[in-house]
C-alpha cells in the first residue's frame, strides 16, 4: 500500500494543546456522546496526554495543513492487542476523504511495525463513526459498556 506523502505526524506535547482543542472543539457532536459535553476545556485535553497506557498521539498535519489527531496504543495489556484510540478530523476537513486517507496512513504503520490486526472501540451512539469505521474494514467483535456507555469494539485483520 502506498503511504500519502503529504500526511504528516507531529507528536503531541504541552505546546499542541490549543490545536488540539480546536480539533477537538470542531466536533461538538462527538464531544458530547463521548464526554457528555459540547466543548472540551485544556484541562481535559492534558489529561489525555496524561494517560494510563503508553500511547502514541499526533496532531495529523495533511497539505500543510493541521487537520486532526490521531493516537493509538501499541499493546492494551487487556487483550495484547494494539488499539486506535483515537481518529478525530476537523469539522472542516471531513466529508473530502481526509479521514480515510490518515487512517490508511496508521494502517501502512502498523503493516511495517509487523500489526496483524488493530482494535478500537467506537460508542453505539456513534452513527457517523460506525458507518466510517465499517466502511474501513472494521468488523463489531463484541458490545461492552465502557464508562457507562455501550461501544462496540471493532477489529481488523491487516493481511
């Protein structure tokens, strides 16, 4: 598979909290379902860099342009199996293909990284990222509730 030469990764850090929140802040529908409010506050994007798993986070940079954010965790000590946290595209990105193109971009990672299938979890409520999700390949493995809510976790086998 061909890697998108004009996506580009740049690690997450204190100093990219305010473009992250402006990501994030852009999908106020998505906010709400996963966090039970429109608007996120700085604090709420610190206390994702501060997670339990060791996760890798990027802002997702595609033109030049800062379009969204991706994180993922190599292995969840759950299941030993790598997950993808989060695909989160600006408002004024999607619906151009923008989404798709970073999230092939994570799977030609994960194929040179020796990844045979990835997880994630996407809530039931979720309409939007569910059809996405399916539309890449993803299969429901199960439903489970997670922080009160029910998700789906969702697999794909990478070969």
């Amino acid at each position: 598979m061909k890697i998108d030469r004009m996506i580009t990764w740049e690690p997450c850090s204190n100093n990219t909290i305010l473009a992250e929140l402006e990501i994030m802040n852009s999908n106020p529908d998505f906010n709400l379902l996963s966090e039970g409010k429109e608007q996120l506050s700085e604090q709420d994007i610190l206390n994702e860099h501060k997670a339990t798993f060791a996760k890798e986070r990027y802002l997702v940079q595609y033109e030049s342009q800062t379009v969204g954010i991706l994180d993922f965790i190599m292995l969840n000590p759950k299941d030993q199996t790598p997950w993808l946290g989060l695909l989160a595209i600006h408002q004024q990105h999607q619906q151009q293909g923008v989404g798709v193109k970073v999230y092939l971009h994570y799977e030609s990672l994960m194929k040179q990284r020796d990844i045979t299938k990835v997880r994630l979890g996407c809530l039931k409520d979720n309409r939007k990222g569910f059809k996405f999700w399916s539309k890449m390949g993803f299969s429901t493995i199960k439903e489970i509730e997670y922080n009160g809510k029910p998700l789906y976790v969702m697999e794909k086998n990478l070969t």
